[in-house]
C-alpha cells in the first residue's frame, strides 16, 4: 500500500479562482456520496491541481525581483510596468508569509511584517524541540539520536 502523506489546506489558495472551481467540481461530482467520501474526493482533485501548478512562493518572489530590476534599469521607464511588476512582487511576499504564517501555527500575529524568516525559524525550533533524540531502551541505558 503506498503511504500518503498528511493533507493540509493551504490557506493562499482561498483566493485562487481556479482552485475554487476545482474544489467545486469535485464536491459537485459526487452529490450522491457520504460526506467522507466528497472530502476525500476533494482532498485527491486539490492535491493532483497543486502539484500540476507547483506553486513556490520563493522561486515566483526571485522572479519578480528580476523582472522589477529589468524594469527599472530599462531606458523606456515605463512606471505602469513598474508599479505592476511591484505589486505582484508585493503579492508574492505576502503568500510567502502567510503560507510560513499557517505553517507556524503563529495564528495571532497579523500579516503584513514580511517576517518570513521569523516564521520559518520559529517552525524549525519546533519541530527541533518536538522531536526525539534520546530514547531509554529496557535496561535504562539512553539510545540517542544524532540531530540532522
């Protein structure tokens, strides 16, 4: 039996229009199912879209800084491209940090910071502090772990 890893939602797709339609045609298409089964449905049409789109926050927020320095350095100066490049570079951070914020479990901080970093920091200490490495076998002697 193949393992599947454990379904998370992720928030920054509550504004993707075409995350929505895919959520609900699939909920749609099994209008005669338990409700267990449309979520598992649903769970399977997400998972199978995300990895077709491969959204990467990182890789689309380095993107957006080439194209606003090729922007600015071009001899058109056109500011409507600027001001668009800028916007779209400031709509990429705030999924980064929000995608960070959801992973960290930090609900009561506000985005807006653009404290990515903070965030995946605080996840790595947890997981850190969450994690095994020494462990007492039957006859009370430790078996430790060495960290990654």
């Amino acid at each position: 039996m193949k393992r599947r890893g454990l379904f998370r939602y992720d928030r920054r797709l509550n504004t993707n229009e075409e995350a929505k339609k895919v959520i609900y045609e699939s909920w749609a298409s099994n209008d005669q199912s338990r409700v267990s089964e449309r979520l598992a449905s649903t769970r399977r049409a997400l998972s199978e879209w995300n990895k077709l789109q491969q959204q990467n926050s990182k890789i689309l927020i380095e993107q957006r800084k080439r194209e606003l320095e090729a922007a600015l350095t071009s001899p058109l100066n056109d500011t409507v491209l600027i001001k668009e490049i800028s916007d779209k570079l400031n709509e990429a951070y705030l999924a980064e940090e929000s995608f960070w914020k959801q992973r960290n479990r930090l609900l009561w901080l506000s985005l807006g910071d653009r404290n990515s970093g903070f965030f995946h920091a605080s996840t790595k200490n947890r997981r850190r502090a969450n994690a095994f490495t020494v462990l007492e076998n039957t006859e009370g002697g430790w078996c430790i772990k060495k960290p990654r």
